[in-house]
C-alpha cells in the first residue's frame, strides 16, 4: 500500500529557505509571490496492513523521525491499498 | 490565494535522501516500510488574480526555478481563491 506524508512548519517559526525562494522568484520577475513556505512530502510504500494499523504506523514513524515535532506539523493520507 | 506544488522526482531516478529515511525507519522497527521516496511541497500566498492567469503563473514559476525538469516532476492546485 502507498500513503503520502506531509511535512510543513508550524505556523510563526521562520522559513529561510521559504524566504530565499520568494526572493528568486522575485528576482525572475514573479512579484505577485507574496509569501513561500517550503515542506517536504514524503511518498511511502509500505507492506499490506489494514488501514487502521497503517495509520498509526504512519504516525508513530511522524512522531519518532519524520518530523521534529518542536517546529513542524504532519499530515498523511493512504493513497492506495 | 493560496497555492500549493508539489515537486516529486520523476521515476527511475535514484533517491539517496529516501533511502537514507527508509534505513534510519528500518532502525527504529519500521520494517514494514518497503521504499520512501521524498520530494518538496510548497505553500505559496500569491496576489489576487483569476484563476487560469494563476494557473499559468504556477507552471511557469516551476518550469522557471522550482522544479529541476531533467529529474523532477511537478503538480500544483489552488487552495484558495
């Protein structure tokens, strides 16, 4: 089975990287970029399972590795079984 | 508005930060993770405009800088208006 995993900041922690896109972008002449927040999504294939072990698999694997839970909000879908 | 893209690496193309992941998942008693391949997602606050004009914006800020079109795949969807 496949599922996505999203990896975004929390709100009000400060995104350099997020910053220096919209700058680039600015540079290239997209000026109507008003703001770049930059998270990483991960796809994962994992071995059969019912839906609901997977998603407290996919948790747990956001709570423990995935994401640094200080800064950073997750989400995950099960894209397919 | 608000949109989202996701930047993926098209198929076929080796991913060492996924594997990286899916070892370090695999240590901690992951073992049901099979492959992890691992891409970009942005959130991006544009100025108000119509939707086939941000459309249009989207695609060609990926084309122009954000996707590396040689190994990367690209999505993007309006969230909100």
């Amino acid at each position: 089975m496949k599922a996505k995993v999203y990896i975004t900041l929390k709100d009000g922690i400060h995104d350099p990287q997020g910053r220096a896109v919209q700058q680039s972008l600015h540079t290239l002449g997209f000026e109507a970029v008003q703001d770049v927040r930059v998270g990483k999504c991960l796809e994962i294939e994992l071995q059969d399972m019912e839906k609901e072990a997977a998603e407290i698999f996919l948790k747990s694997m956001c709570q423990k590795l995935l994401a640094n839970m200080v800064i950073e909000d997750f989400r995950y879908e099960i894209v397919s079984t």
